[in-house]
C-alpha cells in the first residue's frame, strides 16, 4: 500500500492470508522487490513441509505490482509446500528468472517481471575496514 508523505514513510504490504509472512530476505533485482511469503498449515505436525507460499513481485519505489511482461505472467504466483530458498539470476538472453526450493525439495521457475528499463550488468562492490 503506497503512503506517501504519510508518518509511516513510505510503503506496506497487507498479505491477503491470515497465516501470511515473510520469513526469507527479498530480493530486489532492477526495480523489482520480489517477496516471497510462506503461509504454515496449522494443523501440520511440527517440523511438517505443510502449507503455501506466494511470490509477490513490486515496483521497489511505490510498492504498487509489476505489470507482468507476458500476459501469462502474475503480478503473484502461489505455490504448494513452504518455500525455503530462492535464488535470482540473469539468463544469456537477459531475461530474469527466479528459481524457488520448496521444504520438500522441489524447484519451481518463474519469470521476474523487470519494473525498469535497465538492462542487467555486472556489478561489484566492496567493504573496506581501517
């Protein structure tokens, strides 16, 4: 939800599940944050793989969804099994695409929709102590 000029700062998100958090590090790739939440069965057993997760992709600036390049594409994509890890990388072709590792162990692509015109390039920084 976009709040400018309001106390809060800029802007929130309100997850449409009751169970809904994040509980993995967004990404944020070219103008898109791309969140990835996890909604735990509640009547799993503990320490069970049970539940969903949901991919959401932002305009890292407003917060407001990324048109999705394609129209198959989402602005959200929910998934069966709690994801536990994600990794964003560029293909040859400059196409951003995400790979989700579910509990169980299962990978799951999806395209990141880009919400800039920038194309991707290398990029390196470094922290320096004294």
């Amino acid at each position: 939800m976009w709040n400018p000029g309001g106390d809060l700062g800029g802007w929130y998100v309100d997850f449409p599940s009751t169970n809904e958090r994040v509980n993995l590090d967004p990404q944020l790739v070219l103008g898109t944050l791309q969140v990835i939440t996890n909604s735990p069965d509640v009547t799993a057993s503990c320490g069970g793989s049970g539940g969903t997760s949901a991919s959401y992709q932002f305009k890292f600036d407003t917060g407001l969804a990324v048109k999705p390049n394609v129209i198959s594409a989402n602005f959200v994509n929910y998934y069966q099994g709690i994801t536990v890890g994600n990794v964003i990388f560029t293909t040859p072709s400059g196409k951003v695409n995400s790979i989700n590792t579910s509990a169980t162990g299962n990978k799951m692509s999806e395209e990141v929709n880009i919400s800039m015109g920038a194309k991707s390039k290398r990029n390196a920084w470094r922290s320096l102590r004294r």
